[in-house]
C-alpha cells in the first residue's frame, strides 16, 4: 500500500479523538515528520488554537500578522524555514468551511509533490474533524479561547457552518459577539434545485433569547424539510412560536429561497434582517414589504415576493445589532455607512466578508460595548447563466 492510501486509511480508521496523535505517527512514519499539530480557528475567527487533551493550556496563534494565519485568510499553504527544517501550514477547510491548519514541520524542504500530498492529507482531515464532532468534544473545545455563555454554546451548535461553497454559489456567515451571542443566528440549505438563505433574530437576550430563536430555526427546518412553500414555512412557524409564547415574544425572519437554474429568488420579510446587493460596483438596499415577526399575532398569513439574482451579484443580509448600531456620537451605523462597507469589502471571499465589516463596526465603537449582538452573512451568487442587469425589482 502506497504512503498516501495508508495515511488517509489511518484517518478513517482511528477514534475521532485519536485524530492528532495517529496524524503525528503516519506523517513521521512516512514523511520523517518532526512535528504535527492541528490549529482550529476559534469563534471569532482571530485565533488559532492548539488542539489538546487539555483546552486552554496553550497560547493561541493570531491570524492577523502570522504565517499560520496567512495560511488560514488565503486558503493556501505557507511556510516558515529555519534551522530546524521547514514547517508547512496547509489549509483545514471542507466545502469553503475553514476549519483551521494542519501544520507539519519537515527535517529538509521536501519536493513539491510532497506538499502537494499534505495539502490533500489536511482536506482529509477537515472531512474526518467535521464528522468528529458528533463523537468528541475534543475540537469543538479547542476553539475556544475563553468560555462560551449557554446561550452562544445554544447557538453556533445551530448553525449549519459558518460558510459553504458550491458552482453556483458561496455563502460566509458570522455572529458577535462570538463568546456570548444569544438572539442572531442564520441557516441556511442547498439541494440540486434551490438553495434556502434563513436569518433569525430572536427577540430578548441571553438563553431566553437563544432558546426562541432555536424554536423558530428548528420550526422552520420542519417546515422546509415537509416540502412545503416559502410562506407556508413562514406560517408554520409563526404558529409554532405563537403557540409557545402566546404573542409574548416574536422572531424577525428573512427567508429566501434561490433557483439554482433561474437565479429567481422568492423572498419572505418577517422583521428586521435586511439585504444588500453590490451590483456592478454600486451598493443598493432591496426592500421588500416587511411583514409582521413570527409569533406576534396567530395564524399570520404571509406572501411571497420575488426578484431576479444576476451572475456576480454579491448579498450581505445584516441583522439590526448592525444597522442599529450606535457610535461615540449615539449616531446609528446606517445604510449609506452599510453601503460603503459592502463595496470596501468587494475583493474578499464571501466567507471573509462576515468577520471585516464586523470588525469595522467593532472599530466604529472605539471599544464601547455593543448594545446588540449583531449577524452578517454575505452571499455571491455565481448563476448557471449570465442574465441581463437593471433595476431590482420586487414582485409580489
């Protein structure tokens, strides 16, 4: 059996928590390896911990400003040489969905085919990590630089990843405060036909919060799941949130539905998440006629509008802990400064794009506390075929 076979048996084989150690064995073995660890990006996506027995015993690695954390922005393999050897951080990613880094530390710089072998070795990896976790604890805690609060350990075990990519399009998604988030999540679901955009913003805060919004994301999961329309979806759910809270609490929605063939995309507003469009290198808000939240009112009738997605077209939905969000000067961030990030932001991936603009937003604070928690999830919508440009129109 060839080195590459038996490497990536070895990873199918061993239990999900022995990933490290049976790693660091078969990349010595084979490869003369002086060292092997796993790096996964934290919540907040500005750091790279260290995956131990024990979390929180190691000093995480920034992204900003390292090899390692080049590695991890770029989707591409870097490298630090001295005179130990050359140590390559290879990209842990799986589907668009970045993990974290794989680094190998080598005695000599090898042939270039050999990186090309760790590079798939570490995309083996990401497929084995992403199953792991619903056996072991052991990655999921390595992500964390501090403590989760429950309602954030609720939600980002919610989220469907936090990106995704497919030919006709990629998705990135983000939340903070990344440690102690509670009302903010988003969804999000792709078949050969359509691709289902869900974002959520439970009323309250804390688990109380957390505990709402899971219910919404969770009704509307059954929902989609049962086959059924977009607005019907809607109504289920705002029946299921009614019946619990009895118009006590309500869930702002935004749910859309995109054609993977068409690029037609059915929309239904329940609240507060918006959506912008960078279109041609102009930033533009789509409105739509928003609707009242699920759970206000029983048996809420909801409708369906539509627009037409053009190929290139960028989306970036924002919950209202973004555009509400106040500066020194009490003065709320707004469409036109939103507009301006949109188009600021125009060059990064789509999974990127999430955690700048918030980043900004963090800066537009000079370190005052957020008032919200806030989401941001960016869409590029590639299309099947070009389609003409204009206006954006909503149809009812």
């Amino acid at each position: 059996m060839d080195r590459s076979l038996a490497v990536e048996r070895l990873l199918r084989d061993v239990p999900p928590h022995d990933l490290p150690a049976a790693l660091r064995s078969a990349l010595a073995e084979h490869f003369g390896a002086k060292a092997v660890e796993i790096w996964m990006a934290d919540y907040a996506l500005t750091e790279l911990c260290q995956v131990k027995t024990l979390p929180y015993t190691t000093e995480p690695i920034p992204v900003e400003g390292t090899t390692a954390g080049t590695a991890f922005v770029a989707q591409a393999a870097t490298f630090d040489h001295d005179r130990d050897g050359v140590t390559g951080y290879l990209p842990v990613s799986v589907r668009g969905d970045r993990l974290g880094i794989l680094a190998v530390t080598l005695p000599e710089e090898p042939e270039p085919q050999v990186w090309a072998e760790l590079e798939r070795f570490a995309e083996a990896l990401a497929h084995e990590l992403f199953v792991a976790d619903r056996d072991t604890d052991l990655y999921l805690q390595a992500r964390r630089s501090s403590r989760l609060t429950l309602a954030a350990e609720m939600q980002w075990q919610l989220l469907p990843g936090r990106a995704c990519t497919r030919a006709e399009f990629a998705l990135g998604g983000q939340l903070e405060p990344a440690y102690a988030i509670y009302g903010d999540c988003f969804d999000w679901s792709a078949s050969a036909q359509k691709l289902a955009v869900t974002l959520i913003n439970g009323m309250g805060e804390g688990s109380e919060a957390a505990l709402l919004t899971n219910l919404a994301v969770n009704a509307l999961r059954n929902a989609r799941r049962a086959g059924v329309e977009l607005d019907a979806q809607a109504e289920l759910a705002d029946q299921a949130v009614y019946a619990h809270y009895r118009g006590g609490a309500q869930v702002a929605a935004l749910l859309l539905e995109f054609d993977l063939a068409t690029g037609m995309v059915d929309v239904v507003d329940a609240g507060s998440p918006r959506l912008w469009v960078l279109r041609d290198g102009k930033a533009e808000r789509i409105h739509f006629e928003e609707q009242l939240p699920l759970g206000m009112f029983e048996d809420t009738v909801y409708a369906t509008h539509r627009f037409q997605a053009v190929d290139g077209d960028r989306f970036v939905f924002v919950s209202d802990g973004v555009y509400n969000a106040a500066g020194l000067l009490d003065e709320h961030y707004g469409d036109r400064e939103l507009a301006e990030a949109v188009v600021t932001t125009a060059d990064l991936p789509a999974a990127h794009v999430p955690g700048r603009m918030l980043r900004e937003l963090a800066v537009r604070r000079d370190g005052a506390e957020a008032e919200d928690d806030a989401m941001v999830v960016c869409l590029d919508w590639f299309g099947p075929t070009p389609l003409a440009g204009g206006t954006i129109a909503v149809a009812r």
